[in-house]
C-alpha cells in the first residue's frame, strides 16, 4: 500500500519566506528574525537568506546574513556556508546554517505551512530555532499605476505573439505580476489608480523631468518621505527627449528609487512602420519598457555594469550578452529570439537575498553599477578617446557657480565607426570621479536615471560625439561647495570599451562678499541643485524665491544669469502640476507660461552683457540658450510681445 504521506511529498515547494516561533534558552523571548528559503519553485537560487535582530534593541538595524551555496543534504534538510553577513556580526557569529522543513504538503493545505528548524553552527556552541511559514514570496510591493490619457497602459504580453521568439518559451498571457512572482516578489496592485486628462495641459504634451518628479510628489496616494515597499509607475506617453525609452526618475531626495515613468509614445515614434509585426513588436517592448524602469526601483543596474564595493553585493555576474528584461536589445545579438521574459539569476538573488535596506524603495540609493575600470594598459588599441572639458580658463569658478562639464568622445581610428548617440548619457555609462586634494574622493551621481531607445549614429575618422552635464550638483548634494582645489577623471564604459580621461584640475574661487556667504546658506540645497538642472517648478516657490535673491541680490556674478536660466524654464511654457486635494477630480491643473517675465529673465541672464554671459555659461551653453530661446519666440508667438528681443553673439573667446 502506498505511503498517503509520501504521495503529497513536493506538491508545495519549501521556498519562501519564514518568521520566527520560538528558540530555546535566550532565544525564546528576545529576537526578532525572518529566513528567506530558496531551494526549489521557480529559479531556484540555492540560497538562504536572513535577518535577525534582538526585539529589546529596535533602534539598531538588524543583521542579515547570506548562506550559498546551499546542497541538500537529506530529505527536506538543506545545509552549507555562511557566505556573507552585514551588521553586527556578534549576532551571527556562526559559519555554517542548516535548514530543516518537513516535506509535508498538508501544512500548505490548511494554510499555514510546515515549520523550519535551523541550526546555526561552526565556532561558537550551536544554536536551534524554529520559524513558522509566513509566504511563499520574499518580498511584498505595492504597485500603483497612474495613466496620461491617450497613452497605452500595457502590463501583459502574450509572449508568443511575435513570430520571433525562442523555441522553448511557453506561450502564455504574461502579466506585470507574473514575471515579479517568479522573481519571488509578490505585487499588489493599488486600487488608486487613474486615466489623468490632458485637455488642461496645453498644446505640449511632453513630460520634462521637473514635471516627472513634482507629479510623484503630488499625485502618488501613497508617498511619503520614507522606505516603504510601494512603487509608482506612471504611463506617461511622450517625454520632451524624442529618444527616451523611460526613466526611473525618482533619484533626487533622500528617499529614492519610488517612481518610474514609462514613454509609450516615444516607443511608437521610434519603431519604424515597416517592421515586421509592428503591433506585436510594439507591445511586447512596452511589456519590456515596464518591467525594466520597475526594475530599476529594486535597484537593479543594467546588465553590463558589474559588482560594486559600495553597494557590497557579491553576487553579480557579467551577463553583458544575457537577454535579461536589465539589458538593452541592442546590446545582445538576436535578444528577442533569446529572450524568456525572465531576469538573470544574478539578479534573482539580490531581488531575493540582499538586505532590505539595498533593495526596499526610498532606502539604500541607487547605485547604477561599478563606475570604477580597468586601467589601459596600451596593448589593445582603443578606436576612441574620450576628453572632459570645463569653460572657465584654468578651471577656476567663481564661489556658488554651477559647474558645468562637456564631455566629448573622439573616433580616433581611421576607419568609421558606429556609437549611439545617447551613449554619453544613458545611465550608467559615464562616470565622473571628484578627487580633493585632500583624498576624499566623490563619484558624480545626477538626478536622473535615463534609458534610450537605440539610435545608431555613425563617426567618421576625427568625428565627435558631445554631451553636457551639470555636475554642480546631483543625489549627494553639492559636490564644489567648499572653495579649493579639485580633480576630475572621466570614465565612460559600454559593453565593448572602458574609457578613462586625463585629470582635469578645477578650483571654486572663495567669497568675495558677505551677500554670498549668506545667499549661500539656502542655495546649496538639493531643491535648488534640482531646479539649476531641470528648470524651477512653479510649485516648488521655496526654491524659486532662493534663486530670485540670487538674481536680485548678486546680479554681477556667473551665479545669477544660471538662477536667471532656470526660472525662465519654469516660466516659458505652461508647467502641469497634479491636483490632490480631497474634494477635487484627480488630474491636471496648468499654471499659464508667463512671457513677459520669461523674456526679462532671458535678458538678464543672456543679453544684458553677452560677453559675461558667454564667459559664465561657456561658448557652447551660450550659443544653445540663444538658440533656444529664439525657438521658444518662434513657437510660442512671444516675438509678438513687447520686449527684449536676442542680440547677436559676441563670438569672441
């Protein structure tokens, strides 16, 4: 006669997610710990996990560890090493963990699980607790979805729709929160959510990265200033950069990584008419678009940037040529007959095993990869060279002037060779290193993270490819501060090359009145860093009423005419902001573009002493502004409006 318990052995597998019952000794009233189990369901990592903290001592951060790789040992019991630990280590002083979960499905059956014992030994005197089921998933997120009306809203694909797919993918409709429940992340769907009209918002459509961040700010019900396992996820249709794919936008506060937007229309602009299956194309890289900006916000980096030291995570492996949902298309031969609809199992273990604080929204920053690189040690000829450049002589800056940074890449072979034209400023490709004089050392991390579609452009031989940053500022505050000396290294990586420049000396010049002592103590603030690179919200009237002492109050430093520049932007255009009030319908509000004042802040900051301004904001910058700013006439119909109008450019270095 069959055995009735050995006929439900494995119908529920053990992985999942435990809390603690009770111990023994010590143990039985004073901890607190969660076990994470990963042997067997889908993508099994063969991985345990934990946190563990004493419940009398809150206020201190827990301590998590990480077993690998673990074997099974006998039946429903896993064993192996203690394979990395964060916090205190007293708490976990042990080197090897066993887990014992009884291989009965009845438990499941009834709701509550078989329980796990573990054992903790090696070193000290062992020790055996015991944790009850909690879930199968190892992380819990809500999901909140907002969308601009006329943008597609795609959150399923059926993955064999296009004819170009692998052999072996199962043909299925895939949904948003099947492809995170595989990954062992369980998503709830908000109930708040909405079509937001765009009937109020004017004749621009397209969203700015100003507009991206407020909107989070105001329209998400649930932000809050705080880590919490919520992301926001807006279908934005168009972003004013015709290229980009999407942004996981949300790296300006301290709480980051919460928010995603998604650029449908900008997908649809870009896949040409022709191709093949266009509507199911279009789909399924509006499917990809999602999941991967959503991934972002665990902290995921693209898939060709590796380990990183400050992020202490050992577990990423070089999946440059891995179609996972982290890599671009582009950068893996045949992605779409290769790809699963999966992420890479590196990328499993983190969204399962790394401690709460680097994967939970609004915790650890994003990190966008290792910025560091290989020195070139002259053996492998490289077809590019990459320069960094600033437009002050010597590199010397006024005290408060926003540092401003082209970066340039140089086909230096003979022959042409093909780059995207966003490759300089798709995130994660170029890093800045800020080194003192005194040691400290900085990496440049900007507000944004960006994703573009692929735009191949070809450089003939001495061809240049340009990019400008304002590096003034960026997730960790103000970066030139403090009057002295600097050093700068650019460093630009891409799955076929690593790139470092030369050091470039920069000094910030000290005060040289008391005005700028005091102005300074509420413009080195992350709000107004925000606004000096993305324009000033007219929601945001701290900022704009910093930015205007800065204007009325130094009038003859550099500062100003980049104050002047930034509340133009604010100005020149109807700005949308998201109503929230309790008691009025969920959607746009649109405070009206102002060209007067926009034209009196281009004059002062481009026209009233073009030499100056040309001096302040670069040959470059100056000629861009101008231009911009002579576009904006034309469109806009503010030529017709009394005022000044621009002159032309002092064209002299």
């Amino acid at each position: 006669m069959a055995n009735p318990i050995s006929e439900r052995v494995r119908i529920f597998p053990a992985s999942g997610t435990y809390n603690n019952a009770h111990g023994s000794g010590v143990f039985s009233v004073l901890h607190a710990e969660t076990i994470r189990l990963d042997v067997d369901g889908t993508f099994p990592q063969m991985m345990a996990s934990g946190s563990y903290m004493r419940t009398l001592a809150r206020i201190a951060k827990p301590t998590y560890w990480i077993a690998y790789p673990l074997k099974e040992v006998g039946y429903g019991i896993w064993e192996g090493p203690i394979y990395g630990l964060w916090g205190d280590a007293s708490l976990i002083p042990h080197n090897t963990v066993r887990i014992h979960v009884p291989p009965i499905s009845s438990y499941r059956l009834v709701g509550s699980g078989p329980p796990m014992t573990v054992t903790f030994s090696g070193g000290p005197p062992a020790v055996t607790r015991v944790l009850e089921f909690f879930s199968p998933d190892f992380r819990e997120v809500t999901v909140e979805y907002d969308t601009v009306q006329d943008s597609p809203r795609v959150t399923s694909i059926n993955t064999c729709a296009h004819l170009n797919h692998p052999p072996s993918l199962r043909c299925e409709n895939l949904t948003f929160d099947n492809v995170f429940g595989r990954a062992g992340v369980g998503i709830s769907q908000s109930q708040r959510r909405s079509i937001v009209p765009l009937e109020v918002a004017g004749g621009d459509s397209a969203w700015s990265d100003a507009e991206l961040d407020d909107a989070m700010h105001r329209y998400w019900s649930t932000y809050s200033d705080a880590p919490d396992w919520a992301i926001w996820v807006l279908f934005a249709g168009k972003h004013e950069r015709a290229t980009r794919l999407g942004s996981m936008f949300d790296l300006s506060d301290a709480n980051q990584r919460q928010g995603c937007a998604v650029f449908n229309q900008n997908i649809d602009d870009y896949v040409p008419s022709n191709y093949p299956q266009r509507p199911e194309h279009l789909a399924r890289m509006r499917f990809y678009d999602l999941v991967h900006e959503t991934g972002h916000c665990f902290n995921l980096h693209h898939a060709e940037l590796t380990y990183n030291i400050q992020l202490q995570w050992p577990f990423w492996n070089d999946i440059t040529s891995y179609p996972t949902f982290m890599n671009y298309p582009e950068h893996v031969s045949d992605f779409w007959g290769k790809f699963e609809y999966r992420f890479h199992d590196s990328e499993l273990k983190f969204l399962r095993h790394a401690p709460d604080n680097l994967v939970e929204m609004g915790d650890a920053p994003f990190y966008g990869g290792d910025p560091l690189f290989e020195p070139d040690d002259g053996k492998a000829p490289r077809p590019w060279k990459l320069d960094v450049a600033l437009h002050r002589p010597q590199g010397v800056f006024e005290f408060l002037e926003p540092v401003t940074l082209v970066a340039t890449l140089t086909n230096t072979s003979q022959h042409p060779q093909i780059i995207d034209e966003a490759v300089l400023e798709d995130g994660g490709n170029f890093a800045l290193v800020i080194a003192r004089m005194d040691g400290r050392t900085r990496f440049w991390r900007p507000f944004v993270q960006r994703c573009f579609l692929p735009t191949p452009r070809v450089l003939e031989s001495q061809q240049t490819l340009s990019a400008s940053f304002f590096v003034g500022s960026g997730l960790d505050g103000w970066y030139f501060a403090e009057p002295g000396a600097y050093m700068l290294q650019g460093v630009l990586k891409t799955p076929e090359t690593t790139i470092a420049t030369n050091p470039l000396p920069l000094r910030i010049a000290h005060p040289r009145s008391w005005d700028e002592e005091v102005v300074a103590q509420n413009f080195f603030t992350r709000d107004v860093g925000r606004a000096l690179a993305f324009g000033a919200a007219p929601s945001r009237s701290g900022v704009i009423k910093t930015l205007r002492e800065v204007v009325e109050r130094l009038p003859d430093r550099a500062v100003s005419r980049h104050a002047a520049l930034a509340l133009a932007q604010g100005v020149m255009r109807g700005h949308r902001i998201l109503r929230t009030a309790s008691n009025e319908e969920r959607g746009f509000s649109l405070i009206p573009a102002d060209h007067e004042e926009a034209r009196r802040l281009f004059q002062c900051a481009l026209f009233d002493n073009p030499s100056a301004a040309a001096e302040s904001l670069g040959g470059e910058a100056y000629r861009r502004e101008t231009e911009r700013y002579a576009a904006y006439l034309k469109q806009s119909g503010a030529a017709q409006i009394k005022g000044p109008r621009p002159q032309p450019r002092n064209r002299k270095k």
